[in-house]
C-alpha cells in the first residue's frame, strides 16, 4: 500500500515538472521602447535639444524623436542633461529659449532640488500639462506582443514648472496601452518648484500583436504653467516564476501531502 502511494507521488512530481517545463513556461524578456531613454534625435537648434515638432509645428530648428510620434498641438521639450536651468532648450515656434525654474536659473536662482538628469541619466522630455498646451501627448506603436499577455511599462517621471511664471501647479501623467488606461497620482507642485523624479510601473494586457503606447502630460492650472518631465521608458514581460521555483514549489506541496498521508496511514493502524 505504501510503496504504491510512493509510486504515485512520483508520478505526480514528474508530471508537474514537465507541464512546467521551459517549454510550457513564459520567462519575463525586455522588449525595450525604441528611444525609450530619449538619446535618438534628429533635427534641433544647431545640433543640440529643441522644441519637439509635430504636425503644426516643425522644420528648422525643431526636434524630431526617433520612434516616437507627438501628437498635434503638444507642446514639449527634449532637454540635454544640465540644460533645463542654464542653457535652456530653444523654441523656434516663439523665438526664444525655453526654460526651468532650477539651482541654475539665472536672474535669481531658485534651490528647488532641480537635478541635471533623470534616474536614467542623459536627455529627458519636458511636457506642458496645461490643458491648452498638452495636446494629445507621445505615442509609440509597441509590436511583438502576445495578445492577453501582460506587460509593464516602466518610466520615471516628475513635475516642474517654465521659468518666468509663477504659482502652485499640480502635475500627473495618464498612460494607455491599446485600449487600456491608467494614471499616476495627482502631485502638488509650489510655485518655482520641483517635484523629484518618481519611478512608476503600471501593468497593461496586450490586445492584440501591436498596442499604441501613449503618455499624455495633464496638470493645472492652464498657462501658468505646469510641466511634466518624462524619461526612461520601457514595456517588459510582466515577471513570471522561473521553471525551476515552480518545479521546488511543486516538490514541496507533494512532500506535504506525502506526510500528511503516511501519518493517516499510520493513525489507521
């Protein structure tokens, strides 16, 4: 009698472990945003970051994303690293130089813990979140999805405002993945200030192969005005147990049920 309940446990085991097999297992995968860091560019003010064209504003001096589509009337900014609070980022659609309030904004700087770059280092993207100014946001079409399959998207993003106005703000970034919608908290933002990066990660199931992925800047109050900072963008498999946990997982539920039989066995006696 024992030696069969053996012999079944053991044809349990071996059967879990080939379902679970790498075969019958997704393992997470990185399938990086293009330009998901901002580095890729063409265009610009004399080579260096500028206003971002869309489809009414472009040309000289504007800069245009590798990969990336902005939608019309969204108004936004690659910003270099270091560049936000002294050298600023130019703005061909009104002639001059864009900027934020930071450390290292001339005519009376302001200590808002502005740092030069993102967690991710290297450029950022800079996006009026004025109702007005904000348009339809960036989006970029993701491909190579499973459908019903789940994914993150991963960012850093923060709220600040231009240089020459002034007042409280509130910034917050809205994500959608194919049909699907998520968005951040709501921040408060003072007047002349900084918000500091926050890392998000938001889990989105594929609809189909290929999913627009879309991030939309949204703050208040119009024109004064608030900016939403955007970098290091990713979309992963979202992470799934390795074969061998699920097989170690798998071994020790058998082993319980093991015990707890043969000392029913053994009571029964």
């Amino acid at each position: 009698m024992r030696a069969s309940f053996g012999r079944q446990v053991v044809v349990g085991i071996a059967a879990i472990i080939l379902t679970i097999g790498p075969a019958n297992l997704s393992h997470a995968g990185n399938l990086l945003v293009t330009n998901g860091n901002f580095t890729s560019f063409t265009g610009g003010y004399n080579g260096d970051p500028s206003q971002l064209a869309n489809p009414s504003n472009s040309g000289a001096g504007y800069t245009t994303l590798t990969g990336w589509t902005v939608t019309d009337k969204t108004y936004g900014f690659l910003m270099g690293s270091g560049t936000a609070d002294t050298t600023g980022s130019h703005s061909p659609q009104y002639g001059n130089t864009f900027y934020l309030w930071g450390p290292g904004t001339g005519g009376g700087s302001v200590n808002n813990g502005l740092t030069a770059s993102s967690p991710d280092g290297g450029n950022y993207l800079a996006l009026d979140a004025g109702q007005s100014y904000r348009g339809g946001g960036i989006s970029q079409t993701i491909n190579g999805l499973t459908s019903g399959t789940s994914y993150d998207v991963t960012f850093y993003w923060a709220g600040a405002q231009q240089k020459g106005f002034t007042g409280a703000t509130t910034e917050q970034v809205q994500v959608s993945f194919g049909s699907q919608v998520k968005s951040t908290q709501v921040v408060n933002n003072e007047s002349h200030g900084f918000t500091g990066w926050m890392e998000e990660r938001f889990s989105f199931t594929a609809d189909s192969t290929s999913d627009v992925l879309n991030f939309l800047a949204i703050g208040s109050p119009d024109g004064v005005p608030p900016f939403v900072l955007l970098d290091g963008v990713s979309v992963d498999l979202h992470p799934v147990p390795e074969p061998g946990t699920l097989a170690l997982s798998a071994l020790g539920v058998l082993g319980l049920i093991a015990v707890r039989a043969r000392r029913r066995a053994t009571k029964s006696v």
